[in-house]
C-alpha cells in the first residue's frame, strides 16, 4: 500500500513538488525542481522493482503465517488449518492438534496468556507435556528478522580466527564467538571473592 502510493504520486512532477514543499526544511532547495527535467518512469520502475524485492523476502513468512498467529493467541487458532503446516517444523500433526486442543481448554493457561508477554507465555506457564506445540512456538520466537546477526556473527569470527590464530579448533572457536557475541553480563564477584579466600587460607 505504501509503496503503491508513491508510485502513484511520480507520475505527475506536480504532485511530487507539491508533496515535498509541506517539509519546510524543503522548500528552497525543491523549488528549483520546477526548472527540472523530471523522469517518473524511472522512479516507479524503482518502486515496482522494491516491490517485488519485498515479496520475494516475505514470501516464507506468507506461508508460515498460521503458525504465527498460533504462538500469536494459540486460542484463536484455527487447528486444522494449523496441522497442514506441521510438517514445515518437523512435528506430527496428530500430536499438534491434540496439543492444541487441550491447552485452549486450559482455562488458568488462557488467564496467563492475557497477563503475561508471548514469549514469557511459552518459556515459563507452558507444561512439558504440551512439548510439540512449544517447540513451534520456540521455533517462531526465535526467528531472525533479518541477517544482520549472522553476518556480524561472520565478521566476529573472521577477527577471531585471524592468520595468527588459524590452529583454533571448532570447539574453542565456537566458545570465543559465544563469548564475542553474548550480551551476558557475568557477576565476577562472588569468584573473587572465593579466589580470595583460598589466598587467604595458603597465607596462614
């Protein structure tokens, strides 16, 4: 809808003019666009391309999308159109539905789902017994929206295993990215405290 507005007001160089000239911070340097040359086909080919970028990207998500709502409000889903996407997240779809069932029948659970946060809902109130649904859930909760993570994820890597440290196995590797990349802040406290005590104890 966004994008076909735009497409909508390239068409004519009036329209655009008009449209920027409500940005005061605008209005002197815009004004010379009347003495300009203006090309729209080339703006609306480039919005027709950034659409179909965007369809293209989201186009997985189309698919998925019963499942989201489901970890969304599982009480508003609908179970028999939630099965048929079950095979996408590796779980039986006879197990699902019987899952589902149950828990929108678990009146406390619903009362949790009104209360708390989606994420809080299914880490924490969710019983074990429900574990096909809630490794879904898990699966669309931790979802990227986007690469950056794993392309930071890359760059942090390459500094680590520079030319000078190309001997690091995959084990110590991957325990210096988690260390690189992990937003844990560790209490050092109590293990000081404990390294001083044993120093005091070997000076007696």
């Amino acid at each position: 809808m966004f994008l076909h507005s735009w497409r909508s007001f390239f068409f004519t160089k009036t329209s655009l003019v008009t449209m920027i000239l409500r940005i005061p911070n605008l209005r002197s340097p815009v004004s010379q666009l009347r003495s300009i040359s203006f090309e729209p086909a080339i703006c609306v080919q480039y919005l027709n391309e950034l659409a179909s970028e965007f369809s293209g990207r989201f186009n997985d998500l189309q698919a998925i999308m019963p499942m989201i709502k489901m970890v969304e409000n599982p009480y508003n889903a609908d179970v028999r159109d939630l099965s048929q996407h079950c095979v996408r997240f590796g779980v039986s779809k006879e197990k699902s539905e019987e899952e589902l069932t149950e828990l929108r029948n678990k009146y406390a659970l619903k009362q949790k789902h009104l209360d708390e946060s989606v994420a809080t809902f299914w880490m924490q109130f969710i019983p074990a017994t429900y574990s096909t649904i809630t490794l879904c859930a898990r699966k669309i909760l931790t979802c990227f929206g986007s690469t950056y993570v794993c392309e930071s994820g890359f760059s942090t890597m390459g500094v680590i295993k520079s030319k000078q440290r190309n001997s690091l196995s995959d084990e110590h590797l991957c325990d210096c990215l988690l260390a690189a990349t992990s937003t844990y802040q560790p209490d050092l406290r109590p293990v000081q405290s404990r390294n001083n005590s044993n120093r005091t104890c070997l000076t007696k």
